[in-house]
C-alpha cells in the first residue's frame, strides 16, 4: 500500500490465476476428513477407547454404510492427510463422495496398532486433529439410550475437536444418534428428530454426513479457528505477493499483451490490448472449469461420474420443522425466535422446539383462539374462550412462558387478562417493533385501541426494568361500528414521526361483504370497498407501502384486489385483480410471491401481475404464521396423492435446514400425523440475515452442549406477516454464511 500512489501494477501472467483460484479454495470447504472412533461399553479414557484392535460386526456394518474399504497405496484421491506411498497410516480406510465433496474417514480401527504404546500416539495423531469425530459406541440389547446420555467428550483428550457425533445400534436394527459440541460453535442443521433415532439406514446415512459436514464448517466460526483463517489468508497473499512481484517473476510485469499465448499478435495497440483481455478471461475460465472437473473446486462434482447432478432448489421448498405433532386440531399459532412455535390446540397450548420435544404450557381449560409472540416487547398475547363471548385477551412475558413447567389453566391466569377485554371476538396489532405497540380489540361492535407504554428500543436497552404485562397496556379511545368486525388490520401508514399521536391511527376494517377506513381521531368511517355479488367471502386485508402511500391488498372470495390510500385518506382503485384457482384460507405476502392456503393446496403467485408460479396439493394444509419464516401444518409427505408433489425432506441447503425420519407408511388416515414445516423467507423474498447469537464460553477450558437439545435463540428478522397481520416493506438484508 506503501506503494500505490506510483500507481498499481497489472499483472499478466496466466499463473496467478491459478494462484487466486488456490487461494479461494482455502476459504470453502471442499473435501472432508473425520475421525471415526470405535468404543466398547463401559470404556471411560482415550487410551482404552483407541487400544481397541477391532471392531464388531456392527462397526463394520456401520462403516460399510458410510463409505467403500479402499487400499491406500497408490491412492489417486482425496487422502485427508494419510500416507499413500507405504503403508505408514495403515493399509486401509474408509472413503466416498457425497454431494461433490470427498470424504475421509480416520478409522481408529484401521490405524497402526501398537502393542507396546498404551497412548497410539499414531492413531490419535490423525483422530486427535480431526475438527469432528464420530464415536461408534457398540453396546448390549438395553443400554443404548443410558449409554448417550452418559457419554461424556472429555474423555477424549483434544484441543482441536469441536464435534463428536455419538452414535450406536439398537436390537432393532435402528441407529441412534447424538451430538456434543463445544460451547464455542455456532448452531448448525439439520436438527435431529425427536425420538433421534433412525430406521432408514441409508437415510441415516445422508444425515449423518451433512450433520458432519455442517459441523465442520460451524466450527470455523469459532474465535480460534476464525483467527487462525485470518492469519493464514494473510500468509498467503503475502506469499502470493512475493511470488509474483519480486525480481525473479518480474518477466512479464511490463509486457502489455500475451506475446507467448497468442499465436498472432494484432499490431494495432487497441485489438493489440483487447486480444491480451479476451485470452486472458479465457485461459482463468479454462482453470477455473478444470478445477471445477477434477474435483478441488468448492463448486466440485465430483460425483458427477455417478450420475450426481446439481439441483436448484425451489424458493418455496419447505423444511421439515418438526416430524410428527400429536394434536389433531391446530387453533393458531406463532413464531418465536428461529427455532420455536407456540401452538395453541384444543388440547391445549405447546412450546414447539425445533430440536427437541414439544412442552404444553397451558391446559385444554384455556381455549386460546388467536395468538401472538411480540419479541420486540417481549410479551405473548392470547385471546382465549370458549365462545366468543367469553373471549378475553391475557398478556403474558416471554421470560414468564419460558419457565413453566407444569401446565397452568385459566383459573390461574386472572391476573394477566386485560381489563375491559370481556367478550373480545377479535384483535388486531400495529407491526411490533416501530415507534408504538398498538392493539385494537374487538367486543362485539365496540372497538377498543390500547398502546404498550414502552417502545421496543427502551426494551431492548432496559430489558432487566420491562416486566409488565397487563399494566404495560394504555387505553386510549372506544369507537362503536355500526356492525360487528370480521377482520380488523391497523395501518402503521396512518401516522407519521411529527404526529405520532393515537388519534392519527387508521384502520382497515372488514365486515360480511364490504370494508371501511375508520379514523380514530374522528371516528369517522369512509368507505373503501365492496364486494359485488351474492355470496361474499373475506379472506385478508394486507397493508403493503409504496412511495410511502398506504396500498392494501384485499382478498376474497377467488379475487385479490389492490387499492390505494393517499394522505387525505382518499382511495385509488389500482384496476388490477388477479384471481385464485381455489378459494384460500389464508394469504402470505413474501415479495416477489404471493401465497394462497387451502385445505388441501398451496398455490403460488407473483405478486406484481399474478401470474400463476407453482400449485402444491397437501392434504390437511394450514397455515400456522408467517410472522418471519413461513410455517405451515399438513400431514406426512408420504401421504400425498402424486410423487412429484411430495415435500422434500431430504433437504440439502443451509444450516437452517432439517431431516426427519418418515413416518409408517401403513398408518390409517386417521392416524395419519402431522408435520409442521417452515419455508425460510430469504428463499422467498431473496432475503438474508447476519444476526447469529452463539453460545460461547470464557473460559479456557472446554465446555460442551447437545446441539440438538439447548438452543439459543437468535433474534428474528421482520420480514413478513400473514393475512391476520401485514407484510412488512422489504429492507436491505446482510449476506449470512452458508452451510453445506
């Protein structure tokens, strides 16, 4: 840099491509080596666990499943750092190809061997520096399950493994897996089924690799990987510099064309200049296609001599959240955080954990019929009863939900149902996170509008003083409607930062076949569509922004139907409709899609003309929200009527994506379970998010979680809402790492 006001140099050697392209290898994963460990019961030190001379017949069914017995010496593939030349590392191990990626596997069995060397300093020279190891745990008839649980990482003494993957076999035939990590790694996919416990063995297969894989590459994002990265990217443009600008390269440093590549040099100096660029993008094309064939690119196919291909995933292709939910019949429901769903039956009420098992919260005696997870003031609201006369709205905190371990009915909740919210039928809420929390609640034709008295940025600075819950709610008007609401949305467009007060809230409120503007200030209601017709069903009314102005998005019956609002509160039909196939239930707003629920299809469109995209036939469809990522309800994929319409659960993504075990496929229709599924919105809206939150540890020695059972939560980006609320104006989203 010392140099550059002289005026950078060009280089023009075809070399330094190839150099680059090294260079850019260095920072994608592309081949793979993990230690797999063979362990008896009832073994507790690294010393007797790697003084294992053999394995069982399980082992060696279970290294079968992983990959091929190949014969070192004169090996031509990946090696992951074993001698092929003379038998240094062993005779043999264990390799395959999965995905395009070539993997490795130090087999503790299939190491040098010493009789005289209690510690195998050879074998956990390679096991010992493996970043992930599998521990093949081979166990009696009855322990496999205690024996997991007991299973503790220390054992095996390591400063470079981050990840062990304990797996064993069960008399069934059924493989069983956990996952340790240190404290340090961040969360990585796909999240293990609850019971983790796999009946498909090439399907275990494939999860466990990915699992594997995913876990390598979460590790280096810990603080002492990351640095080592940066010290060796650093050494090697450093190196890359000296190489190719000291005096012995300096060859071609001045030359301005590929006098040794062209075969005809043009004498003109501009076809001169252009012929040097042209070959010069072809001969980097040329590199860049050979390592893509010969396998050492991150974009490798290698396995494409298997007939492996690379398959674009759809945008709205789901992941499996979570494999089979007991209740029949699903209320409502919301998001909370990247890995929670809180779901309310007429059972009862769940916490629904990605990962883990699914807790209820509170009992069948409260009927909540509409629910609503606000992180940003990090409160829960419920509108619960029987009838909707009886409806009432409870306020609870998230910290107060978070320690219930005992369901608790509505006898015991008094003291967080809100005052005046008798007989509430219906709310609504202004979009969390802005300058006020708004809610409209709806008794009978009364409607009532209350604001939480903290701002999501006081939250987030004082989260220690914001403990209220019903308190936390300020009344501030009543306006009685000349009918009972079916729908209510509360336009967040209806005020401004000069005059933020409540008077200036507006809201869209639907009736049997019309909706109408009503001001709060005035209490004045315009207005502002109808629909023609006998029959009239209301579906949604989603509040979209552009150019600042108020456009809502009314659906009904088969029509979606745009309209305008302007500052005066004047309405502009847009003259544009497009119509569904079948009439929805449901509506989600994830720009540039549109996505209509039924009972039994999920058909998609583009929002800006309404072209038809793609149509999905799930039997017992529902949506559950789509507050952040889109979560829906139907049974399992193996129940679906065409092949080519099944959800995919083998999913090869990110680390937001999940594997699940299938279910019978000889259950009844009515015990036919269901599944809940997400569909990331950065898939649909090309979105992404940079806001990670890992569990770390300060201290220097290592501590470990089960990845697949305490999660920390990461903070949910506000990207989109569903037909009971509004999508939100899409912002600027930061490129997140991605994971195999």
């Amino acid at each position: 840099m010392d140099k550059i006001e002289k005026g950078p140099k060009e280089i023009f050697s075809p070399d330094i491509q190839k150099d680059l392209l090294l260079l850019e290898e260095q920072e994608g994963s592309v081949n793979f080596k993990f230690g797999v460990i063979y362990m008896k019961q009832g073994q507790t030190t690294d010393d007797e666990i790697l003084s294992n001379e053999t394995g069982s017949q399980k082992f060696d069914n279970f290294l079968a499943l992983l990959g091929d017995k190949i014969r070192l010496k004169g090996w031509d593939k990946y090696r992951g750092g074993l001698d092929i030349k003379g038998d240094m590392t062993g005779k043999y191990s264990v390799y395959t190809i999965y995905e395009g990626h070539e993997i490795m596997f130090h087999v503790s069995t299939l190491l040098p061997y010493s009789r005289d060397n209690r510690q195998q300093v050879e074998r956990k020279r390679h096991i010992g520096n493996d970043i992930v190891n599998v521990v093949f745990i081979d166990t009696d008839d009855s322990t496999g399950a205690e024996i997991h649980s007991q299973f503790n990482p220390i054992c095996i003494k390591s400063q470079f493994t981050h990840i062990f993957a304990v797996v064993s076999l069960d008399p069934e035939n059924q493989y069983r897996l956990s996952v340790f990590s240190d404290e340090a790694v961040p969360l990585f996919g796909p999240s293990l089924p609850c019971p983790p416990v796999f009946k498909d063995s090439p399907f275990f297969r494939d999860f466990l690799l990915v699992k594997l894989m995913n876990g390598e590459k979460a590790t280096f994002e810990t603080p002492t990987f990351a640095r080592k990265r940066e010290r060796t990217l650093d050494m090697l443009i450093k190196d890359l510099y000296s190489e190719h600008m000291t005096d012995a390269r300096m060859t071609m440093l001045n030359r301005r064309a590929f006098s040794d590549v062209l075969a005809d040099t043009p004498k003109h100096s501009r076809l001169k200049e252009d012929s040097r660029q042209i070959e010069f993008v072809r001969i980097g094309q040329a590199l860049k296609l050979e390592a893509i064939v010969r396998g050492d690119a991150p974009t490798s196919l290698a396995s494409a001599g298997s007939g492996g291909t690379v398959l674009k995933r759809s945008p709205w292709e789901a992941n499996c959240f979570y494999p089979v939910f007991p209740a029949g019949s699903i209320l409502c429901a919301d998001s909370w955080g990247e890995n929670k769903l809180v779901i309310a039956t007429e059972d009862g009420v769940y916490v629904v954990e990605d990962g883990s098992s699914h807790r209820m919260i509170f009992d069948r005696t409260l009927q909540v019929r509409q629910l609503n997870v606000v992180e940003p003031h990090g409160i829960v609201l419920l509108r619960a009863g029987h009838s909707s006369r009886e409806g009432k709205v409870y306020v609870f905190r998230l910290s107060q939900v978070e320690t219930i371990t005992d369901p608790r009915s509505r006898y015991e909740l008094k003291e967080h149902r809100l005052e005046r919210s008798r007989g509430t039928h219906l709310y609504a809420l202004s979009r969390p996170g802005g300058s006020r929390l708004r809610m409209c609640v709806a008794v009978g034709r009364k409607l009532l509008m209350f604001q939480w008295k903290h701002s999501a940025a006081w939250t987030a600075w004082c989260p220690a003083n914001d403990t209220d819950t019903v308190e936390g709610f300020t009344f501030l008007w009543e306006l009685l409607l000349n009918e009972n609401p079916s729908m209510m949305t509360v336009l967040d467009g209806g005020w401004s930062p000069n005059s933020p007060s409540h008077g200036d809230i507006l809201l869209c409120v639907g009736y049997k076949n019309h909706w109408d503007i009503v001001n709060g200030r005035t209490g004045i209601a315009r207005h502002f569509h109808t629909v023609e017709g006998a029959k009239a069903h209301l579906v949604a009314a989603l509040d979209l922004y552009e150019d600042q102005e108020v456009q809502l998005l009314l659906c009904y019956n088969h029509t979606c139907h745009f309209q305008k609002l302007n500052e005066d509160n004047v309405t502009t039909n847009m003259d544009f409709d497009f119509h569904w196939n079948s009439v929805p239930t449901d509506i989600v707003c994830a720009f540039p899609y549109i996505i209509a629920f039924t009972a039994n299809t999920m058909e998609i469109r583009l929002i800006v003309n309404g072209n038809l995209v793609h149509t999905m036939t799930m039997p017992k469809l529902q949506l559950l929200t789509s507050k952040s990522d889109v979560f829906f309800a139907t049974t399992a994929p193996e129940f679906f009527p065409q092949r080519s319409e099944h959800l995919s659960v083998d999913i090869r993504q990110n680390d937001q994506n999940k594997y699940t075990p299938p279910s019978s496929p000889n259950a009844s229709p009515e015990l036919r379970p269901l599944r809940l599924y997400r569909i990331p919105i950065q898939s649909l809206s090309r979105h992404t998010n940079s806001d990670h939150t890992y569990v770390s540890s300060d201290s220097a020695t290592q501590t470990w979680k089960s990845t697949d059972s305490k999660l920390t939560v990461p903070e949910q980006p506000r990207v989109s809402r569903s037909a009971t609320s509004s999508p939100i104006p899409p912002s600027k989203g930061k490129p997140t790492s991605n994971t195999k």
